[in-house]
C-alpha cells in the first residue's frame, strides 16, 4: 500500500510545482512582453523625430 500512496503524493506534488511554474511563467511573460513591445514603438518614433 505505500508505494500506491507515494505515487499519488509524487503526481500531487508535480501537479504543484507545474502549476507554480506556469504561474511564474505567465508573469514573467506578461511583463517581458509589455517591455518588448514597447521599446520598438519608442525606437521608431524617435528615429522619425531625429531625422525630421
């Protein structure tokens, strides 16, 4: 009986951390995307203000 228990604690554990880090990813991810997105448009609207 206790390998059966250990392998639901080892797959509840997993599912933990999977979990934990498709969280940290989207976080990271909704800030790294806002920053690469926003460094271009302020390159391309400098570069017309600097050649005008």
């Amino acid at each position: 009986m206790g390998k059966q228990y250990n392998k639901v604690e080892k797959k509840r554990r997993r599912l933990n951390y999977l979990a934990r880090r498709k969280a940290k990813a989207l976080a990271a991810g909704k800030g790294g995307a806002k920053k690469i997105a926003k460094k271009p448009a302020k390159k391309k609207a400098a570069a017309p203000a600097a050649a005008a």
